[in-house]
C-alpha cells in the first residue's frame, strides 16, 4: 500500500483560499487515482473530487465544481487540492486517498485503498 500524507489545512475566512497537498513516498504513487474526500463532524465521508493517474481525467462534486481545482505533479509523487471561495460548510477533515489504476469519478470511500490520516480545514462565517 502507499503510503499518503495531506497538508495545507488550516483556518480561513469564508471566501478565502487553501491548497491541500497529498504527497506519497513511493514512485508509484504516479499510477494512482487519487481522489479528495471530506468528512465534518457527525457526518458521511464526503467525495469531493479525484484525479486519473495521468490527469487526463479530474472530477468535481457538484457542491464544489468552479471552486476546487485538483491538479498532480507525478516527478513529485504530489497531488494538490486548491480550494477558493471557501464556504463555512467546506469546515471539514479532508482525506486523499488512491487506488491503483482506478477511476478518478467513484464516489464510494470503501472503494478507495490508500488513505492519508486526513488534515483539518476550517471555514470561520
């Protein structure tokens, strides 16, 4: 399994921006689709959007489409999350996670075999 690690998160203003940085130790991590997850207290794991191993395919959630841009950087073992016009509901942990090969559009997190321990965004109103 690869291992993941997110950064980036913190607290922001509504409106304000963020960028998520997945990064993975492993080369292989360049044949993964990565997808971005959230989870807010008390609530489902959310998918927010994910990524084909050679970004030739990306994928949004609705609540977040126009807003979020997921973007990778395979010689880096690197995929970013940058979040803009961030609202007071996007206050959540947000996850990545990969799959070998896999879909960049799957909405179900069992799906996914590789997560990061998750990094904490928080939207102040």
């Amino acid at each position: 399994q690869v291992q993941l690690v997110e950064s980036g998160g913190g607290l922001v203003q509504a409106g304000g921006s963020l960028r998520l940085t997945c990064a993975a130790s492993q080369p292989i991590f360049s044949s993964y689709a990565v997808g971005w997850f959230r989870q807010a207290a008390g609530q489902e794991r959310e998918f927010v959007g994910g990524i084909t191993w050679s970004g030739s395919s990306i994928s949004y959630a609705d609540s977040v489409k126009g807003r979020f841009t997921i973007s990778r950087d395979n010689a880096k073992n690197t995929v970013y999350l940058q979040m803009n016009r961030l609202k007071p509901e996007g206050t959540a942990v947000y996850y990545c996670a990969g799959r070998l090969w896999g879909r960049d559009d799957d909405p179900n997190w069992s799906n996914w075999r590789s997560w990061g321990q998750g990094t904490q965004v928080t939207v102040s109103s």
